[in-house]
C-alpha cells in the first residue's frame, strides 16, 4: 500500500519539477540537507558525465521508502544511484537504475532502526536535457524541525 502510495505521488509529481543541480553539495563534508518535501530532483549534469551529490537527512526509527527515477527521452544512457553511507561515508548499501528507455524508477523501503542524521550519496550521468528525481517518505522521514530530530552525527546503519 505504502509503495503505491509513493509511485502514485512520483506521478503526481514528476511533471513540471526543476531544480538547478547546482544547488546539491558536491562535498561529503558539507551535504546539502533534504528538502522538507523529500525530494531530489533536477536536469542530469551538463556534459552527461558522472556527477556526485551528497545529501543528509534525519530519521528515526521506522520505515524509509525511497523511490529513484529518470525521465527524459529515449536513447541516451541514464543512470541514477542512491546510496546510504555511514558516519565514516563508507558504503553501507544503495541501488540504482540504468537504462536508455525514456523513463525507468525503482522503490526500496529501509527499516531504520535509531533516530540519527543520515548520510547519502547520490550518482547520476546522462544528457543534460533528461531529468532524475528521488523521493524519500515514510515514518523514519523527520523534518529538521520537528520534535526529537536528531542534532548530531549518530550511527548509521539503516
């Protein structure tokens, strides 16, 4: 039901959504904090070569559902990664997708088990006039400003 809910608002959504890349951190040590909305979205790099993003986000304990997407047109080799890396940014799981079809998206839900700042990595490479989008929701998802948000850099194993 939860999934469904997910791909029905990326539907909703997707249309119409354009942010500039530019604004995402290219810096693990500064990473752009996750918009209230849950969502990471913009045209693919310009040049179509591989772009690193780093984001946070804080959670607590429950369900995390994320669902990663392009769309675009047909033919051009697209590719979006999200992965979770712990407090040391090392590699703790992720997925993606690839493809040259015009559009493709994946959802994966995480059982978080400690409220904490989490720490992702967010890969993309294809034409610049193609688009990606990550949308992140469910109960572990907590606004910066809402009660009990944790403040520091807790353990993250998802």
């Amino acid at each position: 039901m939860k999934q469904s809910v997910l791909i029905f608002g990326f539907f909703l959504s997707f249309t119409g959504f354009h942010v500039q890349a530019a604004e995402f951190s290219t810096s693990v040590m500064k990473p752009t904090l996750l918009a209230p909305e849950g969502i990471i979205g913009a045209a693919f790099p310009q040049g179509g070569g591989k772009t690193v993003y780093y984001f946070f986000a804080e959670v607590q304990k429950g369900e995390l559902l994320t669902q990663i997407s392009f769309k675009g047109s047909g033919g051009g080799e697209k590719r979006v990664e999200l992965a979770f890396l712990d407090s040391k940014a090392s590699l703790m799981t992720a997925y993606w997708i690839q493809g040259v079809e015009a559009q493709s998206d994946a959802v994966r839900s995480f059982s978080i088990n400690e409220p904490r700042r989490q720490l992702l990595r967010v890969t993309v490479s294809g034409p610049e006039t193609d688009e990606f989008r990550i949308e992140f929701g469910g109960s572990a998802l907590l606004q910066p400003s809402s009660p009990g948000a944790p403040t520091s850099n807790a353990s993250t194993t998802p």
